[in-house]
C-alpha cells in the first residue's frame, strides 16, 4: 500500500493500515507558541525599556548634581536643601525601577517555562500540544495497546507512549477532555455510534502516503504487469489497493493504466477496475473527493503528470484530480482483520507498508486471505521490508532490480 493504514488502510509511506494527515495538534501547539512569543517579546521589551529609563536617571541625578555644585557657591543653604531633596527622590524612583524591572523578569521566566511545558515533540518530529499531566499513564497506556491491537491489529510495542501522546493531544480539545488517559476510557466505552472510539481508532491507524512510493513497484506495473495481462485479453482487470489511507496510492495505478494509452500493447483503462480499500472513514472521504493540496501534490507526483492530471478547483491552494483517473477507482470501507468474502477476485493487489504494523500471526492470516483473493498467476506487491509470512511457498519472487514483487503459482490452492 502507499502509505499506510493498519487494519485497512495505509501505512504511509508508512500506515495502520491506510500515510500523515495534517496535524490539528501542530496548528493549535503554533498559535499557542505565537501567543507566548508576543508576550515574552512585550516582557522584554518592558526591561529595555525600564533599563533606557534606569541610565536616563542617573544621567538625570549626574547632571543635577553638577548643576547644585555649581550654585552652591553662590547659594549654600538652597543648594544644600535642593541635594537632600534630589538625592531622596532619587533613591525612591530608582527603587520603583529596580521593583519593575524584577517583576518583568519574573513574567519572562514565566513564559519561557510555560512554552516549554506545552510545546512538545515526539520521536516522529510531531510537536504537539499536551502537558506532563495530561499524558498517558503506564497502565492506561498498556491497556491502550491491547485495545487498538484488538481493534486495528496494530502492534503498539512497550516504549510508543509517545506516540500515543502525539497522536491523541489533539482530541482532548476537539472533546474536552482533560487528558489522555480520560479519552481513552472514553474510547474503550463499547456505545452505539461512538464518535470518540472512532476518532481515536482513526487517528492511531493513519499515516503519511505519497504518489508513486518507491517507484519500482509502478515500474514493473508499467513495464511488466499491464503488458503480461494485455496479452492474455482477460477483462476485465481487476487491481485492489489496500490500505490505501488518503488516495495516493489507487490512483498512481490509475494514472499508469492511462499512460499505457500510447503503447502498442495495453490494457483498457475502461476495462480496468481498482478498488482502494481503507479502515477510516475520513480518509475515504478525502479519497472520492479527489482534492489534494499543494503539500500532498509535492510528494512522489512529477510536474508533467500534475499538469496533466491534476486541475485548479474554487479551493484556494487545492487541485482536483481528472475525472478520467478518478473515475476509474472505487473506495470501499475494509478492516484487513475482517472477511475478504466480498471482494472478489484480483490480478494485482498492492498490500505495501501496513504488514510491519502487526503481529507474525496477523501477517499470516492476512497474506492468507490476500491469496486466496488472487487469481492463478496474479500479483502481489507488498512493502520493501516486508514479506511472504506462511505463503512463501505458494509464490514465485520476481526481482525488480530494485524491488520484488511477487507472483502466485499457476496451480489452484485449497485453503483450509
């Protein structure tokens, strides 16, 4: 797959099963810092100022000090009087200015610690809004682990506290929730319609994705796949590309079966059916609308292909893709821990970068039920690290150069 979804979708690029998202908590976390910023910059600015205001009174005290000297020899008692009065002022304002400029340390010593409180980055770069108290527990977090592994498949490990911290922070506004662990109860809470479940289920599984991910496996789709099935002039082909989190990937494959227009010999684009299956239904959402923003356009898509299927839409900074592409392409909501009964059988089926997420006996089943999906002779493509667990036998590795992909054996299995 793409990118990368655990239990359906992408891993990306890499994914529970269906590849990054833009981050709520990163928005929220920058306007926090801005705000501080101002104020440590209004603090500071204070104690320049209140120092400009410390050396102008000394100047000031200097000069009237010499101006008294000088009158004092023509008028003793005055000059004398005048002194005493002076000097005591003076004490008082720079007493004031010694106060004001200690509480206006204080205020920047207060900021600069509070920044450093909110503004937290994980292993993954992600900064992120969220206080020591706000984070979740040892024992939380461990249940935590069984829960999403029991929902998703995805193997969270002992030490990805972390990242449970960097993925959830964002929900504790959006629900008002005081803290991570609270919104975990929350979401362990087997309700009808639970929105929260979901959203926390959604936020763990999703990962970044990018267009035409390691090339290779688009190169021998284009050089080595499509032509094979041409010749056989079985319609019509059918490829599934799972977990395929925001879009990226289902859609590279569409634009390739394009490309194969100008080819002697190709296969139909209107014969060829690709269906992207993903566990979140936002991702979904974002793949059947088919508009990308200039970030996700940068990644992996080269300038003549974003010239050429890609248009302006009315929304500022976004692009929609050709009706030609994305009408080649159905979305169906799938958890990879699920049945596989109703999808049919495939020619290809791109499985990348979501079988790292899981357990070896999660692998197995899966690949399992992927194979049995395939026809005779069909083609599995999984990740760069990832491999054949339990089904090694029953295909046959063909080298890329970079790159393997994999091709089931002509013979019909029974599966038991």
């Amino acid at each position: 797959m793409s990118g990368a979804r655990t239990a359906t979708g992408t891993v990306s690029t890499a994914p529970a099963a269906t590849s990054a998202r833009p981050a709520t908590s990163t928005t929220t976390a920058s306007t926090a810092q801005s705000s501080f910023v101002k104020t440590a910059t209004t603090a500071q600015s204070s104690i320049s100022s209140l120092a400009t205001s410390q050396s102008t009174v000394a100047r000031t005290a200097s000069s009237s000090l010499f101006t008294r000297t000088a009158t004092a020899a023509a008028t003793t008692n005055t000059s004398t009087a005048t002194t005493a009065a002076s000097s005591t002022q003076s004490t008082v304002d720079n007493n004031d200015i010694a106060k004001k400029l200690a509480e206006a340390k204080a205020a920047l010593s207060t900021v600069n610690n509070k920044t450093a409180s909110v503004m937290r980055t994980d292993a993954d770069g992600r900064t992120s809004l969220i206080k020591d108290s706000q984070e979740v527990t040892d024992v939380q977090y461990r249940r935590f682990a069984t829960f999403i592994e029991e929902k998703s498949g995805i193997v969270l490990g002992a030490g990805k506290q972390y990242l449970v911290n960097s993925r959830l922070s964002s929900l504790l506004s959006k629900f008002n929730i005081q803290t991570v662990d609270e919104l975990i109860n929350r979401a362990m809470e087997e309700t009808p319609n639970n929105k929260i479940q979901e959203e926390v289920i959604d936020a763990m599984t999703t990962n970044e994705t990018l267009w035409f991910r390691d090339t290779y496996p688009y190169t021998a789709l284009e050089n080595t796949i499509l032509p094979e099935l041409a010749k056989r002039a079985k319609y019509p082909v059918r490829i599934w590309s799972a977990a395929c989190s925001s879009g990226q990937e289902p859609y590279s494959i569409a634009m390739i079966v394009q490309e194969q227009l100008g080819k002697m010999l190709h296969v139909d684009p209107k014969q060829t059916q690709i269906i992207g299956t993903d566990l979140s239904p936002e991702m979904l959402t974002t793949c059947r609308l088919g508009q990308y923003d200039v970030h996700a356009l940068s990644r992996g898509l080269s300038a003549e292909r974003k010239a050429k299927f890609f248009k302006p839409c009315h929304k500022p900074n976004m692009m929609q893709i050709d009706p030609r592409v994305k009408s080649m392409v159905e979305f169906r909501p799938m958890n990879l821990l699920g049945s596989y009964a109703l999808m049919g059988k495939f020619d290809v089926i791109f499985c990348r970068n979501v079988l790292i997420y899981f357990s070896n006996e999660v692998k197995a089943d899966i690949l399992r039920k992927l194979t049995m999906c395939l026809n005779p002779g069909g083609y599995l493509i999984l990740g760069s690290t990832e491999t054949l667990v339990g089904v090694s036998d029953k295909y046959e590795m063909m080298r890329c150069n970079p790159g393997i992909i994999y091709r089931l054996k002509p013979q019909k299995y029974a599966f038991l």
